[in-house]
C-alpha cells in the first residue's frame, strides 16, 4: 500500500477535490505545482479586496473563511462562508465567483494555494478534476442565488432566522434539542453577515429568543429547527 509521508502531498490529500485520487495522481500534482504555499492567518486577516483580486485557487485546510460583499452605504451581506475543504478563487479557465469580494479568516485559518499558471495544466491533463470543478461551480452557484434572494425579499427576522438556520446546517452540534452553532457569533458580527446594524439584530435575537426559537448567550447562538423552519415555510 503506497503512504504519503511528504508532508505538502498530505496536506494535498486532504482537499476535497482531489479526494480519492490515487496517490501517483497526488504526487504528479505535487510536482506540477511547485509555487503551491500554505500560509496559517489569523482571525479576522483579509485575505482579498475588491480592488487586489487573488488570481490561483485557494484551499481551506482548517479553519473557516467568510465572503462578502459592501454596498455603496458600506453594509455588509455574506456570499458565502467556507469551513475545511472549500475553496476560492480565479483561474483563466472558470470562476468561483468570488470575484469582487472580500475574503476574511473568522478564526484561525490554514490555506494552500496554487498559483494560476500551475493548476492549468492539471485541468487539461485530467478530466476528472475537470467534472470536479464545475460540479463546485454549480453548487456554488446555486448557493449564492438562494442566499442572495433570501437575504433581498425577507424583513430583517426571516433574514436573521434564514441566516442562522443555513449556518446551522453546517455548522452545528446538537444540544439539548437544539442545534448549537459552531461558530462564536457577536451580534455586531451576525449584522455584518446579512447587511443591518447590531442593534436591530439584537432586538430581533431577543425576540426570537422570547418565543423560544432560539437560545442566546455571549457569542452562542442555539436555534430550534423544528420552530424555526416552521416560519420559514
């Protein structure tokens, strides 16, 4: 049975899209792919802006990423958040369609990235990956139309409980007959995500948890599924 000492093809090993590749595969890769860098950023470290655009992808290992985007008051509204085995960025050969976002770390985030010029190659030579990546594409896709018209056509409480609910399907543990969401949560950051100021979502997320649809506490957020989806329908 062949292994993967090499720490970088382990690393490589680990990204969803190349999961299940044979380990020659992997190795190939590694070799075609000499710029390829990991870099361990900070929370809340901008990645890309508007205006300095990151050609390559770029994969998360551990750790978890937030997309976004500003309108002309300056509001932010969520794209997407990326936790391990997503990915972003441009290459000549498609988009993820985070061109024109800002990319953050939400915590402490590792990233592997291969620069443009070497991941093209491997998309000629290997048409599985190819597959890989538009079916990525069309996920993304599809995610970011349901996010964006949600967040458009819902008063500020069912984007609040849209918003919470998508994540809690992500990224959450049950507890007590909720589902705790895994990411620590200011109120000023929840309002950053979907585009209002920190005091009106603090009024909905009292109201929300008054009605037992959720459950807060300092930077925890438990929601009841069963309740919520319930208003979402």
């Amino acid at each position: 049975m062949n292994r993967i000492e090499n720490p970088r093809l382990s690393l490589l090993s680990q990204i969803k899209i190349f999961e299940s590749l044979p380990v020659e595969i992997i190795h190939e890769i590694d070799q075609l792919t000499k710029g390829a860098n990991v870099n361990t950023l900070p929370k809340n470290s901008i990645i890309q802006t508007p205006d300095n655009q990151r050609n390559g992808l770029f994969f998360v290992i551990t750790g978890k990423l937030r997309l976004y985007k500003t309108n002309s008051a300056g509001k932010q509204y969520t794209v997407c958040i990326l936790s391990e085995g997503g990915m972003f960025g441009e290459v000549e050969s498609f988009s993820l369609g985070t061109s024109g976002t800002y990319v953050e770390t939400m915590e402490e985030t590792m990233i592997y990235s291969i620069p443009s010029e070497q991941f093209e190659p491997l998309l000629s030579k290997y048409s599985e990956l190819t597959l890989r990546f538009l079916s990525e594409m069309s996920t993304r896709l599809r995610d970011q139309d349901e996010l964006v018209e949600k967040l458009v056509f819902r008063d500020l409480r069912g984007k609040v409980l849209y918003f919470l609910n998508r994540l809690s399907k992500k990224f959450s543990v049950e507890e007590n007959g909720y589902r705790k969401i895994d990411i620590p949560l200011t109120h000023q950051e929840l309002a950053n995500m979907i585009g209002a100021t920190r005091e009106a979502v603090s009024l909905v997320l009292q109201e929300l948890s008054n009605e037992g649809i959720l459950a807060t506490s300092r930077r925890t957020v438990m929601i009841d599924i069963e309740k919520a989806m319930e208003e979402l329908s």
